[in-house]
C-alpha cells in the first residue's frame, strides 16, 4: 500500500541538525495520521506522499518548515523576585507574551540566572535551525474510521484512550 490520505504511516527516524549531529533518534516506529492532521511536519509529509514499506527518506528542512526562524524579542530579562528560590537554566515556566493581553500562554526557558534577573526564551530549543529528519517506512495501513475522526492515530505506536 502507497501512502496517501487518510493512511496510518509507521516509521523510524533519526532528526540531525546539517551538520550531521543527532538531536533525536526513533528506534522504535513512531505512527502518524498522513493528509494534513498535523501529526508530522508537513515538508516531510510532503516527501513521503506516495511512498510504500522499506522505503527510506531524507528530507532537509529550513527554519520555516521546522521549528521556526529565532525571534531576539522572545528573550526577556525579568526581575529576580518574579521566580522561586530554587530557579535554575534549564527550567521551564509559562507566561503570556510580552504586551499580549489575551490568554495565549507561551513555555520559556531558563538560560541565565543572576542575583538580580532571570534571563527566559521563549523560542523552541531548535529554532532557528535547519533539520535532517530521515528514517525508513516500516508500516502503511488505511486508518480506521474512528482514527479519522479524532485525527490521530489509535493504538500501536499512536494515542491511546
């Protein structure tokens, strides 16, 4: 079977950035619902349209088609009395985008801690970047009609209720 609308895609992966260094490796097949449900990136699901089992991709993608450019504005130094005690680089915490006086809520992370501020940054660890996602089909199979209507995979390698 072809990958097309509506299947289930099962693969292994590997996630590099252009350098070659691995950010993030699948042993074990990951699945998807393929035709525009969000469950991978659309380039690669773009690329892999048409494919069947055995077969292997490797598709480059820009910052635009991952993770997004690197926005400097999503940096934000915040006074040291804003966090607990105990905060550290690396921790994470939501807060509203600056001047943003809607309910959308952002996750910052910690990268500098000082006596007097808090350095937080808004953008995903990866952004900015461009990314080799490339793996091997290991499973194609028309998605069930449940499946389609939650639009996700249920079951092996997918969301489970």
């Amino acid at each position: 079977m072809k990958i097309e609308k509506n299947s289930v895609v099962s693969l292994t992966y590997q996630l590099a950035d252009v350098s070659g260094e691995v950010i993030e490796a699948a042993g074990d097949p990951i699945s998807y619902l393929h035709g525009g449900y969000d469950g991978i990136f659309p380039t690669v699901e773009e690329a892999l349209h048409g494919k069947v089992v055995g077969d292997t991709f490797n598709v480059t993608m820009e910052p635009d088609d991952a993770f997004g450019e690197y926005e400097h504005e999503l940096v934000r130094a915040e006074p040291r009395d804003m966090f607990p005690k105990e905060v550290a680089v690396g921790m994470q915490f939501e807060g509203g985008a600056e001047g943003d006086d809607d309910e959308d809520f952002m996750l910052y992370t910690v990268t500098e801690v000082t006596d007097d501020e808090v350095t937080v940054d808004g953008n995903h660890p990866l952004a900015g970047k461009s990314l080799v996602f490339s793996g091997t089909i290991t499973g194609v199979r028309a998605a069930s009609a449940e499946e389609l209507t939650h639009g996700h995979v249920h079951g092996e390698g997918g969301h489970h209720h």
